[in-house]
C-alpha cells in the first residue's frame, strides 16, 4: 500500500454510525459507498475511490443533518404540547 492509498478515508465508522443513530435511507448509502473504497484502492482505482470516499462522506454529513434536523422538530412539537397542555388548551 502507498502513501497515497493510505490518505483516501473509507469513512465506514461515521457511516455505519449515521445509520444507526441518524438516518436510515442515508446512513445505507453511505455504507455502500464506504464499503467501495478499499476494494477500489485494491483493484488500483484510485480515482475510483476517491469519488467513492466523497460520496460516503456526503451522505454521512446528509444523514446526520437530517437525523440532527428530525430530533429537533421532535423537541420543539413535544414542547409545544407540553406547554398547550399546560395552559389550558
């Protein structure tokens, strides 16, 4: 392996890790990408794995923003019940 294999991320963990806690439609493809880039590197793909490790990383960052997005409507109607319910309504 070579210096410049080694510097193309997988981004496996935060992926595996957004679909889990975050994003379920998202978090897969980022998997799917994440997975692609160790065995493009292997096949001597570089540019191939490169575009792979960005597509995994995208969609890990769209996956979390989505999930972060998700809980914080879930808080803020939750609140607004709590605070209905509390004043009456």
């Amino acid at each position: 392996m070579t210096s410049s294999e080694e510097n193309i991320p997988n981004y496996l963990i935060p992926a595996i890790l957004s679909t889990i806690c975050c994003c379920l439609p998202f978090g897969v493809v980022a998997i799917i990408f994440a997975a692609q880039v160790n065995s493009k590197l292997a096949a001597g793909d570089r540019d191939g794995a490169l575009d792979a490790s960005n597509k995994a990383k995208l969609f890990t960052w769209i996956a979390f923003g989505l999930g972060f997005l998700g809980s914080a409507i879930y808080i803020i109607i939750t609140v607004l019940a709590i605070m209905a319910e509390q004043s009456g309504m």
